[in-house]
C-alpha cells in the first residue's frame, strides 16, 4: 500500500471521528439540563440505544496489537501509525499525547447507557409498558457492562482474587452527568459493576433482540460466560453457556455457509449468520483488520500452519500469498472490512467445552469441542477428538481457541492475560524490528495499556505503571 493511500484513508477516518465527536458532543451538551424534557417517552430511550453508529461501531481493538496472532514486516512497521506501532512493541508511552479512541468512543457509549438509565429512573410507564420498559432498560446495562470489560482487559491488571480489592480499576461512570470527574475504582468494583449489570440485563432482556444490534439474553449470557471465564470463576461461566445453549441455537456448518466469492467470506448478521448473537465491529487497526486496501499485518505463521489441509478455516479466514510466512487475514462474521467485536455462538461453545475441561466433567468438554470442530472441516474428514486426561484436553481446547477466536474482538489479547497467570500456559511473545528482538514475558507490567495523557491531565487520576 502506498503512503498516499495510508494518509487518505488517516484523513478519512480522522474526518469523520470529528465529526463523529462534533455531533456527540451536540447531542450530549442537549442533556445537561437536569429538567431536560427531550427524552419523554420510551421511543425516546430505545431511539437513543439504536444509534449503532455510536453503540456498535469502533469497538476496543488495540489489544489485538499487542498480541500473538500477527506480525508486520519492516516495511509496514515503518508504515504503521505511530499509535500501532508503539502497540506493536509495546512501547512504554503509546499513545505519544494523541487521543486514543479505544478510551474515548468507550466513555460516549457509556455516557449514552447512562443518559438512558438516569432518564427511565424519572418517567413513569403504564403496566402495558413495563416489558418495554424492562427491555430498555436491560439493553443499556447491557451496553454499559460490555465496554467497561472491555477497557478493563486494556487499562487494568488481569482479575486475579487475591489482589482484586487493591489492583486499580476503571473509573465508573454511573450518572449521565458530564462535569462529574470519577477517580479510579479497584478491579474488584470494576467487576462487580460489570456482572450485576449483566445479571440484571439478563433478567431483563428478551430472549432474542428484533434486530442483531440490540442486545438479548443469549447475548447477555454469552458475555456473562466471558467475563467469568477472564476472572476463573469456571463454575459460573458454564452455567452462563448453558443458559445459552439449551434454546435453539446452532452453528454455522462450514461447508454450507462461507464463501470465496464473498469479499470477507462470510455474510453479514442482515444477510443470515445464524451464529451472530450480537453484532458489533472494531475500530480499524491496519495491523488486524481484514480489510484489502488497508490491511498491513501478516497472520502468524505458526497460527497459520496449525491447521490442517482439511480444515475449512484456513480456507476461509485466511488469504495466502505468496507462502505460510504472507498470509492475511480475510474471514469475518462482520462480513466487512471490519473486526467482528460482537458474540457469537462458536465463542460459547469453547468456553463452555474449557470450563467443563478444567472441572474434569471430560465427556461434557468433548462435546462441546467435536461438535464445533465437526462443522470446521470438510464433510468426512473430521474424527472426533478423544482424551482421557483433562490436562491434555485442556491445551487442545486452548489451541482450538487460538485458532477460531484469535481476530475476534480482543479475545486473543484477554486471554493471553489470563492464561500468563498459569505457568502451564504462560506465553513470551517476540517482535522483530530492523533485526532486533523484543519480548514481552508473561505478566508483564506492559500487559496494561496506559491510560492517555490527556485524560490524566484532565482528571488527576492514576496513571498505570508502564
């Protein structure tokens, strides 16, 4: 790609993060009135959470870039935006004094669940209204609860019990009130705002959203699984798998669904990925996303070569080029150029089949594992996995993980952090830049991003450790 078309497509999306922001900023400064009557009845509130461009767009991604599952040559790493390079090796200062849009689009999605749950706290709704209201109510906890996971799996330590109460936390916004400066909370605070609000979203919601990009009770379930999974609580995230996968849920069968002649292989959650529980999509990294004009990062040639000629994700979530060692990424559940960020069946059934692995429940955890690997090859190839051991089971789960989650979301990332904590799983990753090495060693103080200088200035709150 040429530097011309770099700096367009930089132009591009700063233009219309301004006015992204320009139009926010709007919108927000409406509600600082406390006697606001914009916002009256329920159609109000759900008009508000329906605003994707700002609720399901430009999802926390820059984890990925610290992560394993890629690399840049010399070329792109010189070509890279210095907030993507400075990822890529996890450089002490990343963000060099710019804004970071992984923190700023995260606290405008919260100030918009909050705008909406301070709202429904001063209206009143007839019996009749009251599932809506409930729904509402539901989508925006929901909303809430997913991002600040998010910006705890980049801003915060790993969740770890012992240290939890002291290890710093987000700053919980809870109010709609933009002058109001929150100091930071412990992880213990964090995760407790984020499973209650899950919890109570869960109870609220309807089992299955009118449209993918409203939140549901399977996707409330399917989040709750991923935050207990992030916190070891294994009991809890297979009880939230199982609240999933008793209704009428169903894979996606690989030799039927994906397709070459589609630009990114699969359809997008309008066009019928039945997997797709919810549907949100990352900000652009050019290191990970799978787009073909601006997509500079190769898959890692070990990820890469962990398949086999039979199994159909090579085929289609990867573009070879030249050779295992130029492979990029092309296969997306957004069905965009985009990173998928949202959940999805596949996701539920690895967690559920890791939980039931690390509780000895075996056979459980071989379910689950075959019936996703049986509609990942080509028909007749598949023999099921068996183990008796659940140690071994365990590192095959994890490396099946690795090979379909790895450019969803931040999964690969919150799960490099957790699993460092277990000397059995602990990873070093190298970068090499102009012929030198770096390495980032398991549990490492750069596992946690740090926090923008411009909101360190503009708060006083705490700075992480670098």
């Amino acid at each position: 790609m040429s530097k011309l078309k770099l700096f367009f497509f930089t132009g591009v999306i700063c233009c219309l993060a301004i006015i992204g922001c320009k139009k926010q900023n709007e919108w927000l400064d409406i509600q600082k009135d406390p006697n606001d009557k914009t916002l009256k009845v329920l159609k109000d509130f759900q008009a508000v959470l329906d605003n994707s461009t700002i609720l399901n767009f430009n999802y926390p991604t820059i984890g990925q870039l610290g992560a394993d599952h890629y690399f840049l040559s010399d070329q792109y790493f010189n070509l890279s935006l210095p907030t993507d390079r400075n990822a890529y090796v996890w450089n002490s200062d990343v963000f060099e004094g710019r804004i970071s849009a992984d923190y700023n689009d995260s606290y405008t999605k919260i100030a918009y669940a909050n705008i909406v749950l301070d709202g429904l706290r001063k209206i009143q709704v007839g019996i009749n209204e009251q599932s809506e209201f409930n729904d509402i109510r539901g989508q925006a906890l929901f909303f809430r609860s997913f991002i600040y996971f998010e910006l705890a799996s980049i801003f915060c330590k790993q969740y770890v019990n012992q240290t939890a109460n002291s290890d710093l936390g987000l700053c919980l916004k809870l109010t709609s009130n933009i002058y109001e400066i929150e100091q930071r909370s412990s992880i213990e605070s964090t995760f407790n705002l984020i499973v209650n609000d899950l919890e109570e979203a869960a109870l609220a919601l309807p089992i299955v959203a009118k449209y993918k990009t409203r939140p549901s009770k399977l996707a409330a379930y399917a989040l709750l699984a991923r935050v207990y999974l992030n916190m070891g609580n294994y009991v809890k995230a297979r009880e939230a798998c199982d609240s999933v996968l008793r209704n009428n849920v169903e894979l996606l069968n690989f030799n039927e669904v994906p397709s070459l002649t589609l630009e990114y292989r699969f359809p997008n959650f309008k066009a019928g990925n039945k997997e797709v529980l919810f549907h949100s999509e990352g900000i652009g990294y050019t290191a990970v996303v799978p787009d073909y004009n601006f997509n500079y990062g190769y898959v890692d040639t070990m990820l890469y070569e962990s398949y086999d000629e039979y199994d159909l994700r090579r085929k289609y979530f990867f573009e070879s080029q030249t050779s295992s060692t130029q492979v990029k990424y092309r296969g997306t559940y957004t069905g965009t150029g985009f990173n998928f960020c949202g959940l999805a069946i596949n996701e539920v059934y690895i967690t559920r089949a890791e939980c039931n692995a690390r509780l000895n429940n075996i056979q459980a955890s071989l379910n689950d594992l075959n019936l996703l690997l049986v509609n990942r090859y080509e028909r007749g190839r598949f023999v099921n996995y068996q183990a008796d051991n659940k140690d071994t089971l365990l590192s095959k789960i994890l490396l099946e993980r690795k090979k379909e989650l790895s450019f969803t979301g931040q999964i690969r990332w919150q799960d490099l952090r957790r699993l460092n904590i277990d000397p059995r799983f602990a990873t070093y990753i190298t970068r090499i830049i102009a012929g030198q090495t770096i390495t980032l060693p398991p549990n490492d103080r750069k596992y946690v991003y740090p926090i923008p200088q411009d909101e360190i200035d503009r708060t006083g709150i705490v700075q992480n450790e670098r």
